[in-house]
C-alpha cells in the first residue's frame, strides 16, 4: 500500500507554515513517522508473501517486528515533537498577570473602590469598562481578586483576563499561537502514522494501546548514569555497572533516584 498522496497532503499542511522557525524541524519528525508507517505496511505485503510461514507464524513475524522496531522508531521519531511542545509549556508560563504589590496599602484602597464602582454597575457598563475600554488600572482591580468581589460575568472576566494578557504579553502569546498551529499539525501526522500502525497489525484501540504504552513511555526502562564519559546501566545490589549498548540508551532513563526507578516499574 501507498501513502504517497496522502502523506504529501498531510505534510503539505506543515509546508503551509514554512516561514516558521521551526517549520523545518517538525515537517521533518512528522516526515519520518509517516515512513515509519509505510514502512510497517510494506513489511506486512512481504511478510505475507512468504509462503513457508503459516498465518499465525506471519502473525507473530509482524508483531515482534513492530515491538521490537517500528513503535520504537515511531516514539523517537515524535521526541522533536514531544520537546517542542515543552518549549511551548515555558514559553506560556511566562504569561503572568500583572504584579500587583500587595504591601501596598493605599494601592489596595484604590483597588477595592474600583470593584466596588464596577460591582455596582450595569452589565452594558461593565463590558464597556473591561472590554471596550480595557483601562488596565480597572483591568488589574477586577483580575486581582476573585470575580464575585466584582460581580462580573463569567464570560466578562475571561474575556477581560485575555484582554490584560493580550496587553501584557502580545507578542509572546502570537508567537505561542504560531508554534501551536505548526505543531498541531505536525502532531497529527504523527497520529496518523500511529493509527496506520494499528491498523496493519489488525489490532482494536484498546489491545494497541497496551502494547504502544510501555514503549511509548520507556516504562521499566534500564537505569542510565552517567559516569565521566561513559553511559553505565545501574543494576541494583551490583558494584560494578556495565557500559550502556546501543538499545539500552536508545530505551533508558536517567532515573534520579531508586525510588523513581521502582516507581516506574510499578506502573
């Protein structure tokens, strides 16, 4: 089978957002999960073909080949992704509301004068308050304190908080909009190819998803440490650790403590 057309569509979708700095590199991540994908496809039309094989035994051929190779390829392959949406994280948690110093007597007066003069108004003049006028000093009186004190609309509020943060941080939360829409596409191709997976192998959602997860999430991974200029795998109750092999950093944590390394493992 060939997903040719509609893996040029799909990441036609990405190449849309090419002026994105990081266009290139997530067009890339979801590139390679879609030949992951086809991939698998095609491993299954050769498997079949072999005719020393019963169904069972081409079964069980397909299946280890997708534990042992393809989902493990598939989850390295969304790791661009995956880091990405991290930096999208740090990117939000810098949207703050506005400081407000507490310590500030008089300031806080003047604050609770404002809810009050706000709290007494129609709901017309509230929303001309914080929506049309979007005066900040009003802004951050309401924003400051629990809605009720203010009585404003649930709808209000939010709108008023997105207006505060827009004013606040606007170019920030445009360049979070941008990394999320590029993202969000690359992160459907890497749905897709996942559900291209299941389908070749015949699986429902369910019995897919107990074999994907332990995988996906390197659960009861081999415990990596650093030593010097070696990665070594720790076994517990050993004194000496045996450098890492290739599948065991490709698979391993970097576990923080022995009570993290059971944890996982009791997942």
């Amino acid at each position: 089978m060939s997903y040719a057309k509609r893996n040029a569509n799909i990441l036609g979708r990405i190449d849309r957002h090419g002026d994105h700095a990081s266009a290139r590199l997530l067009r890339e991540a979801a590139e390679k999960c879609l030949e992951i994908s086809e991939r698998f496809a095609k491993e299954r039309a050769d498997i079949e073909k072999n005719n020393h094989l019963t169904p069972d035994g081409r079964k069980a051929q397909l299946l280890e080949s997708l534990k042992t190779r393809h989902a493990r390829d598939l989850r390295d392959a969304r790791k661009p992704l995956e880091d990405f949406a991290k930096s999208i994280e740090s990117m939000r948690a810098k949207v703050k509301p506005a400081e407000i110093d507490r310590g500030d007597i008089v300031g806080a007066l003047e604050r609770m004068e404002i809810r009050t003069f706000v709290f007494n108004s129609t709901n017309a003049e509230k929303m001309k308050l914080l929506l049309e006028d979007a005066d900040p000093v009003i802004l951050d009186a309401v924003l400051s304190a629990p809605r009720a004190l203010s009585g404003v609309p649930a709808e209000y509020y939010d709108r008023a908080k997105a207006a505060r943060e827009e004013q606040l941080h606007g170019p920030v939360l445009r360049d979070i909009a941008a990394a999320q829409e590029v993202l969000s596409e690359a992160r459907n191709a890497a749905a897709i190819a996942r559900a291209d997976l299941m389908g070749t192998i015949e699986m429902d959602q369910r019995e897919f998803d107990r074999l994907m997860h332990p995988i996906e999430n390197r659960t009861a991974a081999p415990w990596l440490l650093k030593q010097g200029d070696r990665v070594v795998v720790v076994a517990p109750g050993e004194s000496v650790y045996k450098e890492a092999t290739e599948d065991q950093l490709r698979d391993g944590k970097f576990y923080a403590s022995m009570q993290e390394y059971q944890q996982d493992r009791a997942a």
